[in-house]
C-alpha cells in the first residue's frame, strides 16, 4: 500500500510524537545510553527540531526545542534525572564514538 505524501507526514508525525512521548515516561534511561546503544539521544531530537525548523525558515532557541522533547525545561529535567554518568558508560560511549567515525 502507498501513502499520499499527507497522510505519510501525518503518521509519522504521530510515531514521532508517541516517542517523544515514551522518552519522556523513561526517565530511567539516561541520555549517554541512548547514544551508546543507538547513536541519538534526547538532546539530539532537540537539535534535529531545531534544524528542521530552520529549513522552514523559524528560528528556535536550542531551549526552547529541548523543552520540546523533555517536556519540561532542560535544567530542570537534569537537576530531576540525570545521573552522572559511570566510568563503564563513559568507557562505552568512547568505543562507540570511534566505531561511529572509523
């Protein structure tokens, strides 16, 4: 089955929405995992906003689109959520930098 371009945008549109969504239910998982395990994170889907809203010709501050995607502010979500990363993540995180630019 093909989709008209619309209705195309307009699930995807909904999918991006429910992840967004999901991401911000698991806060549990922290950011540096989500780079180790699939190379993005919550703070790359703020600037992949705020990029694609630029292609569009609005202009939007990196907070506001990490508002966006946390759905809170940024520092709030940090001082709530975060944990300081572990050697063993840190460690992780550098092999899969280098296989990423290998």
């Amino acid at each position: 089955m093909e989709l008209d371009p619309a209705t195309r945008n307009e699930i995807e549109a909904a999918v991006f929405n429910r992840l967004l969504e999901h991401l911000r239910r698991r806060t549990d998982v922290q950011n540096i995992d989500l780079m180790i395990l699939a190379g993005f994170c919550r703070n790359c889907f703020s600037k992949w906003y705020r990029e694609a809203a630029a292609e569009r010709g609005i202009e939007m501050e990196l907070d506001q689109t990490r508002e966006i995607v946390y759905g809170m502010p940024y520092e709030e979500w940090k001082a709530k959520y975060q944990k300081e990363a572990t050697p063993e993540q840190l460690e992780a995180f550098r092999r899969q930098q280098e296989q990423e630019n290998a």
